[in-house]
C-alpha cells in the first residue's frame, strides 16, 4: 500500500511523539510511506522571539492562514526546513528508516504559483483585498524525484515550502500540499494526523462521510479543520481510494486510522 501521512503542528511541539515514530517504523517495513510536516506553532514562536510574529488572515469561505510577508517567507522557510524537517529526519534515522528530508524546492519538487492578492475578510467583517505575500498554491509535483525514493525503501519527509514561478520559497498549505502528492503518487490513502479523532458535527464524532456529505458538513466546521476536510476532499475526487483525519495522539495512530478506529474516514 502506498500511503501519505500529513502530520500537524500540534504533534512536532516536543517533538515526533515516540508513538507516531515506532508506527511509521513498523509500516514502511511493509508499505511506502510519504511524510508531509506541519509546524506553524513553532514557526509562530521563532517568529515572534525574532521581533515578527506572525499575522493570521480568514478568507470568506472560512480558511484560516498565515500572512506570509518577506521576513515571514524566510523564517518560515528557516524553522520548516532546517529545524523540524531535520528532528523529524533525526528521528526517524535513529529509529532505523532511511529517511530524506526535502522541501519543494529541492528538485523543484513542489512548484507552485504564487497568489498575487487575497481576499480576506477583515476585523469588521468585511470582504478586503490585499497584497498576496508568499504564499503559494501547488500547481506541480515532481513525481519522478519520489518515485526514485520510494522505489529505493527511502522514505521522503516534506516540508510545505514550494517553489515559485520565480524560484522565490512559497509558504504552501501542508495539508493541501498532501492531498496533492497523494493525488499525483496514485496514493492509496491520505492520513491527516491532528489532536482530535476526526470530524465532530452536531457535537459527536462521525466515523465516514461521503463526498459529498463531506462538502456539506464544510459549512459546518470551523477554520481548523476545514482546510483538512477540503484537502481530503480534494484528494478522493482525484482518485485516492480514501482520506482519514484522526489523532496523532494515539497508540500506533497511522495504523490505526488505516483500520478506521477512532477517526473520520472520507470516501
């Protein structure tokens, strides 16, 4: 089986949880396993330690990211590439997998297209235009450069930095940035790991949603989770046989999500 595995923020905080490494030990013994990372939380902290913090922007359909000015793009750049990527690689090293750390601009793995302005809605609820920054959305996938790897048991480790039409480093959504790898390696499943065990509606937890249901439930979520509901969306409408959002928190999390315990499973 072949299978994407974005881990968020929230799980790199101390540190890949010892948990999430012995899994992605076990499984990639078996299958071929692509590592994408978040890591906004630390970036945030850095930021901030570095007289920038950060600036937060909310589209009118409700997705929540990252200003991405100038400084903000090379810090960004910094913490993602040379500090979490490398611990996750680290770790994952010591514990037996050969493992490569990458961005999208290694290679021109991930080539993106930088948006020139975005419409945001600001502090009196108002629809707002403002100048797009760096940040990117993914328009390519160097398939050849993974296909390498994962052909060799090496698994990839990727970091949500893209490049630009320019060459310039683009800050990319890392869930978006999985589903699209997912989509374009014929992944069997995306793994959307978070701190929670999937979608909650009508304050319970719903183990499987259709598409299309799931595309109605967006209406319902709130800015942290939407964005992984549309990535795994997005993902299954390009042929990936399912998207699971669940807790890295857990026993064997991966494993686990593949057997559908305790998360919210997309097809």
């Amino acid at each position: 089986m072949r299978v994407v595995v974005k881990a968020g923020g929230d799980l790199l905080k101390e540190g890949l949880p010892e948990e999430l490494v012995n899994d992605l030990v076990d499984l990639s013994e078996e299958h071929q396993i692509v590592l994408v990372h978040g890591g906004g939380d630390i970036v945030t902290e850095i930021a901030t330690k570095l007289d920038h913090p950060p600036k937060f922007v909310v589209s009118p359909k409700g997705f929540k990211s990252r200003y991405t000015d100038l400084e903000t793009a090379k810090i960004f750049t910094m913490v993602m590439a040379g500090k979490i990527n490398k611990e996750i690689v680290t770790a994952l090293e010591s514990s037996g997998v050969t493992a490569l750390g990458l961005t999208g601009l290694d290679a021109h793995l991930i080539k993106a297209k930088r948006k020139k302005k975005l419409v945001i809605i600001d502090e009196r609820g108002r629809k707002k235009l403002v100048d797009g920054g760096y940040t990117g959305k993914v328009e390519e996938v160097n398939t050849h450069i993974l296909e390498i790897l994962l052909g060799n048991n090496v698994l990839p480790v990727i970091s949500p930095v893209a490049q630009g039409e320019e060459y310039e480093a683009l800050n990319v959504d890392g869930d978006r940035t999985a589903s699209a790898i997912a989509s374009v390696i014929n992944a069997d499943r995306l793994v959307l790991l978070t701190d929670v065990n999937g979608i909650i509606l009508d304050d319970a937890y719903v183990p499987e949603l259709s598409v299309v249901q799931a595309e109605e439930a967006m209406k319902q979520i709130g800015p942290g989770m939407i964005t992984k509901v549309y990535a795994a969306v997005e993902a299954v409408k390009n042929g990936v046989a399912e998207s699971i959002i669940a807790s890295g928190f857990s026993d064997a999390p991966i494993s686990g999500a593949l057997g559908h315990n305790e998360c919210t499973v997309i097809s």
